[in-house]
C-alpha cells in the first residue's frame, strides 16, 4: 500500500523549496511506460510550468488539490485564457480535469501547494506534451511577467 500523508506531503514541498524550478513530484507509477501516470506535484509561487497540450498520443490530465492553492488555466490555440479555476481544498473546489488537445498550466498560488496529478500513460519526454509557442520558454526571462499577466487576466491579486 503506498500512503499520500502529511509526511509524504512536507517532504515533497521541501524539496520543491530547495529546487531552483520550485517545484518537485513524486512518482508513484513505478515505470514511465505505465498506463497511467500518477503523481504528487509540490508546486511553489513562482515557479513557470510552460503552458502546453497532450496530443498524439491524446492524454486526459487531472489535478486533485491536497494542499494549498492553485490556478488551472485553459486557452484557445492564440494564447487567450478560456476557462480557468482556482483549486482549494479550503474552497470547496478539489480538481480539475484536462480534455486531450487542450492547452492548459497551472500556477501555485499559496506557499506549501500539492496537486495529486494522474495522466494517461506511457510517459515519453519526446511526446509527452506539446509546448506553447505563444507563451515564453522556462528559463526565459519573461516568465515571471507572463505569470503575472494571467494572474492579472483571471482578476486574481496576490
């Protein structure tokens, strides 16, 4: 039996704290050509996750709060915002789920944040997900700026 505790919770956001991409998952499928993909992601403010899309192979993605707060955001092909929600456990809102083809990110918004993530499988880096050209790369310098940007589109103040 594998266990998702308070332990399991805080070891996983310390490390996302100590990484230099703010933010660290914890795999429990235990091979990357698993059917399906399941997941702890411990997500910090500040960290840019690229927005992108699963495609070829199509994969579902969900997001289950455990922890914290987050914003999942959905856009059309041109980069404009067409559904989002804020995820909370202390708002009564617990998940989201992700069609294939559709470009999605999502942003920490509280210190501490842990989405329990499952995803069609196989994982493979060369076709696991389709990144956004409109939207700047990780690492870029307008990361930062372009977070704030959908924060500020989705009327969220922080």
């Amino acid at each position: 039996m594998k266990l998702i505790n308070n332990q399991l919770l805080e070891d996983v956001v310390s490390q996302a704290r100590l990484s230099s991409r703010k933010r660290k998952n914890y795999n429990f499928h235990e091979r990357l050509d698993a059917n399906v993909q399941r997941m702890l992601n411990a997500i910090e403010p500040g960290t840019y996750i690229h927005p992108h899309k699963h495609e070829n192979p199509d994969k579902v993605e969900a997001f289950l709060i455990l922890k914290g707060k987050a914003l999942v955001v959905e856009f059309d092909n041109f980069g404009k915002i067409t559904s989002y929600c804020i995820v909370s456990p202390a708002d009564g809102v617990y998940g989201s789920e992700i069609a294939p083809r559709t470009w999605h990110c999502i942003i920490s918004l509280e210190q501490g944040t842990v989405v329990y993530e499952v995803k069609d499988g196989p994982y493979s880096p060369i076709n696991d997900k389709d990144f956004a050209e409109w939207a700047p790369k990780e690492g870029d310098a307008g990361c930062d700026k372009y977070i704030q940007s959908i924060l500020q589109r989705c009327e969220i103040v922080q």
